[in-house]
C-alpha cells in the first residue's frame, strides 16, 4: 500500500499544474500583446509620421492622435495591473471596437486593414482568460 505524504490528491496536483502552465502563457500573450499595444500608443504620444498619415488616411486630425495614445496607454497599465485587468481589457476592447468602425467607416479592405482590431482583442482575452482562475471559473460556471 503506498501512502500519499504530499497531503494532496494527484488530480489536484495535475488541476494545479495545469492552472500554472495556463498562468504563464496566459502572463507571456498578456506581456506580448501589452508591448504591441504600448508601443502603438507611444507613436501615437509622438505623432510620428507614419501615425499621423495613418489617422489623416482615417478622418482623424493629428490632433486627436495624443487622446487616442493617452487612453490607449491607460487602457495598457489597468490591462497590466491584476486588480484592474479586467477593467483594463473593457477599455482596450471599446478602443479596438472605434478602430474597427473608424476602418470600416473608410471602407477599408477585409484583411488584414479591417480584421486587425478584431485580432489584436481576441489574445487580449485569451491572455486575461489564461492568466486568471477566477475569470477561468466564472466563464466554466456559465455566468
């Protein structure tokens, strides 16, 4: 007879395993996609050419680029911070979301113009939902 000694059951050592695998990858998509999204606000901060070119090509004055670089870089640290995550990828996404009418508004081509909003929300979720048990949870307990 073999006696566990960890104080654990092997389906909870496995169920915790899992949880840490799925908080890493979830903790390096959030640390990628913050960085992409970081470095798309400072240029914005900057109003380089290429964003000021890009915003004119939109409808967008380069003088609105500053506010859209500033909420974007508050969006990115809530997005960061584990008590506002949450909060922090509402924000992004309803960013992403005016990128996406802004684009379509233009009558932008499908791919990769229009879509990129839309890929740029889905590993910010996937990042949050991986790197978080209780948003993992509150998801498998069917809201």
């Amino acid at each position: 007879m073999t006696v566990n000694t960890t104080g654990s059951a092997p389906e909870t050592a496995g169920v915790t395993r899992a949880n840490r695998i799925a908080g890493r990858a979830g903790l390096v998509l959030s640390v990628l996609i913050g960085l992409f999204l970081l470095f798309d606000a400072v240029s914005k901060l900057l109003a380089s050419r290429a964003e000021v070119a890009a915003a004119d090509g939109l409808g967008f004055t380069a003088g609105a680029l500053p506010v859209m670089g500033a909420l974007l870089l508050l969006s990115v640290v809530l997005y960061a911070v584990p008590r506002t995550s949450v909060f922090g990828a509402v924000l992004i996404t309803a960013y992403l979301g005016g990128a996406f009418g802004a684009t379509l508004r233009v009558h932008a081509q499908l791919f990769p113009v229009l879509l990129a909003p839309v890929l740029v929300a889905v590993p910010v979720w996937l990042g949050l939902y991986l790197r978080s048990p209780a948003l993992r949870r509150l998801v498998h307990s069917g809201l």
